[in-house]
C-alpha cells in the first residue's frame, strides 16, 4: 500500500519466479525504506523482503540459517497470523518432519521410566490446553544496540503473538515419572548443524519451570498445525521467558540430575549478573559474573505510526501499540508526545492473558503545527518500568529503551 | 506499469519445493582474501551474516569473531588462512579509521 507520507524512499526488493529467474526492481513506488533506522549500515544494505515457502514477504536479516522478521504493522492485530510470523534459526540442518514418524521421547537420569510418545499419543492421552503468549527472541532490536554488538541484527519484528494450544509438560513428565532429585529438563529438536563439530541446539530449563502448569508442549498455533518454520510438528512454549527455550522441532526431553553442560545454556544466551531485574533465575547455571537469560523484560512498540509520518492539522491521531513483560501483567502504557516531558495514561485493550501483549491506544490531538515526538512507556505490576538508557550488554540483550517516533504535523 | 509491480509484490511468489527461500548470492566487496572468506564461511551460513555485521567490528572485534567460529563452532579454517581472513573482513567490513 502507498504510504501515509508524502516522500519516496526507495528499497531493494529482490524475488525469483518458479522458473528461476531473477527479478530485482531497483524501487517500488511508495514503499517504505526497511530499516529501522539506527541498525549498522550493512545490515541496512542487505534489508531484503523475502520469502519463506509459506509465508508472506518479511524483511530478511539472513538466509541461512533463514532469520526473518515480521513488519510491525502487522502487530496491529492482537495475533500475529503464522504466515507473517517471525523465522529463527541458530543452525541451518532444518528437517521436514513426518509427522506420523515423529516420536517424543522422554528420558535422563531422573525419570522412573523412559517414554516415547507419537502426536496421536499427545493428543489422545492428555489434556489440551490453550495460552495466549508472546514469544520473543532475545535479541529483538539487537541492531538497534548503541554501540552495536555482533549477532543476528534484529528491528523491532522479532516477536509475535500467539495462542499456543498443546499439552502441559508437567503431564508429559509426570507419565515418565519424576525422580527426587531432578534438577533440570533439557529440550532437544529434530534440526541440528552442518558441520559435526558445532554444537547441536539444545537448551534446559530448571525443574521447576518444566513443570509449571504453563509450560507446554505445543503443536498447533492460532488453531493450525505449526508452520514448518515455527517448528512443526511440536515446540516447548515457556510464556513469558525469551524463545529460546522454546525449542522448536521438539524430540527429545530429558530430566537430569545435573546441571546441563551444554554450549547453548552454559556460554551462550547469558546476561551479566544483577544488570537486569529478574525474578525468575536459572540458579544451577548460575557463575559469579553471569545467568542465563530467563524472563523477558518489560517493553513496548508503537506499532501503528512510522517515524516520519506526516498529519494534517485539525486531525486527532490515533496512535496504537502493544506491551508486554515477563509475566506479570502490564499496569499501565504513558505516552508523551511532547518528547518526554508530559506523560499521560493509554488506554489499555482488552486483556488475553499475562503472557499475551496488550493493546493500547492514544488519542492525540496536536495543538499546532510542527514536529512531535511520540513515546510510549510501560509499567508491570510489580513496578518494572521501561528505561530511557539502553542497558548495554555484549550480546544485545533485553532492548528495552523507551522508543521514540517523530511525526510531523502540516 | 507500477500497477503492476504493486501486484507482483503484493503476491506471494511461488518456489520449487526446497528447504530454505531462494538464497541470493550476497556479493561481497572485491579484494585480496575475499575467495577465503566465501570458501570457508559459507559452509555454515549466508555472507549476509558478516555483512549485516559491519561497519562496527575493528581489526580486534573480527578476530574475536573468526575465533569464536573455530573455537567454538567448530570452522574448519586452515590456521594460515585465519589472519588474511581477519585482514579482509577488518578492510572491507571493519570500522572505518
């Protein structure tokens, strides 16, 4: 669609027909420049739309392993359709499975009895359940990181929202039995590296959040089977923790004794101790300086207003977005549109759940011609609130700076 | 005519049945060392992770990062072949002085 704004910005779009030709437009009329702002000039350079067998163009940070993600105006709708939702991947063997093959085993040194179930199995046995949860990478808005951290350089699109249907883990491995002394429960998908050597994805969670009466094993999203690229047939759902423990193409699950050793757990996916305010900590892998990532923090996007937009004087702006936490319910959403002055209240939507965002809107009503900074600030329940400083970390972590999105008024 | 290169892109494009999107080549910047870095890095990845990693990472930020590929994921990189790696990336895609 033509932009609101009254400017071209030119982008590169590049796709190839059935046949394997190649068409790459150097600029669609209208279209707005990918970006974000504020992301390193290469990534900026190599922001493509592409697409995924099964979904629609989003905006590609790689292709291989495939990394894309979700334009924000498509989290005006309170669920992210699966056919738009963001695609990650750490290693890039990724199967197809069979799904009349697939099996789940559940296994390790702390249960009574190793099992294996089949998806008939899982449907059949146990009972379903449905949770509304985001589901967020840890490194959303990584690019947007001052000074920039190396890594996969997100925007702002890798997250989604969605109803998660499956079954409880805790009834999984309740089946299986489990053993005094189990420590933690590790997750092991179908997909898995190119070269031997890299060591294969696979995370743990403590004990006591396996079986959380929240924590799933899912295999249908916004009532339809997981797209292939979101991990059919089966992945963990733990709301209100960062994606990546929620291990997609799942086959394996093992309750251990022991701390996992793993590098996915053990070196990677760690934040320095204390700099965030974390409830929720994974204490058996905890080292003096450093704990695994575990709840996401509390944030938020405006989600229908692009930076640059232009309004006519006269029109009240209606000025929309979503919140989110780790978990505990958003309070409030304050939005200022006078650069972060004066701060009053959005109206919150309708609440799906502590683990869904929440909508909110503004209703703004510019007294004058000019330029206007529109901000938007969450507070949770437990009184963690959005910082205005990035909290820096070297491996771009928890992006929780208030944003800010300039619209001019004519 | 940009009636239809609206359509054309508003459409979903149809692929040949395979694991991944069509993988365009990334064309990265001639220069001495560049066939080094397409031999080695692209048997795990796509070029465009090194690219969208620029221009931040100075001569010690690269280096950390060829490391942490054969360190740890396991880069078969000849140990000769690591520092003209390292020199590529830092002069096409390092921090600029």
């Amino acid at each position: 669609m033509i932009s609101r704004r009254g400017f071209l910005k030119g982008v590169a779009v590049s796709f190839a027909m059935s046949a394997g030709r190649f068409f790459e437009p150097k600029y669609i009329f209208g279209m707005s420049f990918i970006g974000p702002k504020g992301l390193p000039e290469g990534a900026l350079r190599e922001s493509i739309m592409a697409v995924l067998p099964g979904k629609k163009p989003l905006i590609k940070r790689s292709y291989r392993p495939p990394n894309y993600e979700t334009p924000v105006r498509y989290f005006n709708d309170i669920f992210t359709p699966n056919d738009v939702f963001f695609v990650r991947y750490h290693l890039s063997n990724i199967p197809q499975v069979d799904v009349k093959r697939w099996r789940l085993r559940i296994g390790g040194d702390a249960v009574d009895k190793p099992l294996e179930l089949s998806m008939d199995d899982l449907k059949r046995s146990f009972e379903p359940v449905e949770i509304a949860a985001l589901n967020q990478c840890s490194g959303n808005r990584r690019g947007l990181f001052s000074p920039h951290v190396p890594g996969v350089q997100w925007g702002y699109g890798a997250m989604g929202n969605a109803r998660w249907k499956g079954v409880r883990l805790r009834d999984v491995l309740n089946r299986a039995g489990i053993r005094a002394g189990a420590l933690e429960v590790t997750l092991n998908g179908a997909d898995g590296p190119v070269l031997p050597a890299t060591p294969d994805f696979v995370k743990s969670i403590p004990i006591w959040k396996a079986i959380n009466e929240n924590t799933l094993v899912a295999y249908e999203m916004n009532g339809e089977p997981l797209p292939q690229w979101n991990g059919f047939p089966a992945r963990v759902i733990v709301p209100g923790w960062t994606a990546t423990y929620w291990v997609k193409h799942i086959t394996d699950i093992n309750v251990i004794s022991k701390p996992f050793d793993g590098y996915w757990i053990k070196k990677a996916y760690r934040i320095p101790s204390s700099r965030f305010p974390i409830v929720e900590r994974f204490i058996s892998q905890e080292t003096e300086v450093d704990t695994p990532i575990t709840e996401m923090v509390v944030n938020s996007l405006i989600t229908n207003i692009e930076d640059g937009q232009i309004f006519r004087l006269g029109h009240a702006i209606e000025i929309r977005g979503v919140a989110w936490d780790g978990g505990y319910g958003i309070k409030t959403v304050e939005v200022s549109t006078d650069g972060g002055r004066g701060w009053q209240s959005a109206e919150l939507g309708r609440d799906y759940g502590r683990f869904s965002w929440r909508q909110w809107s503004f209703v703004f009503r510019p007294p004058r011609r000019g330029k206007y900074t529109v901000m938007a600030k969450a507070t949770n329940r437990i009184g963690q609130t959005q910082t205005f400083e990035l909290i820096w970390n070297p491996a771009g972590y928890h992006n929780n700076v208030v944003q800010g999105v300039g619209v001019s008024v004519v | 005519m940009k009636r239809f290169l609206f359509s054309a892109f508003l459409f979903p494009c149809l692929f040949s049945a395979q694991a991944f999107g069509q993988e365009q080549p990334i064309g990265l910047r001639d220069g001495p060392g560049r066939e080094l870095v397409e031999g080695n890095c692209a048997i795990c990845h796509s070029l465009d992770y090194p690219v969208m990693n620029s221009p931040f990472l100075d001569r010690a930020g690269w280096e950390k990062t060829i490391n942490k590929m054969v360190s740890v994921y396991g880069a078969p990189i000849k140990k000769e072949d690591i520092p003209k790696i390292v020199d590529y990336l830092t002069r096409y895609y390092g921090k600029k002085e």
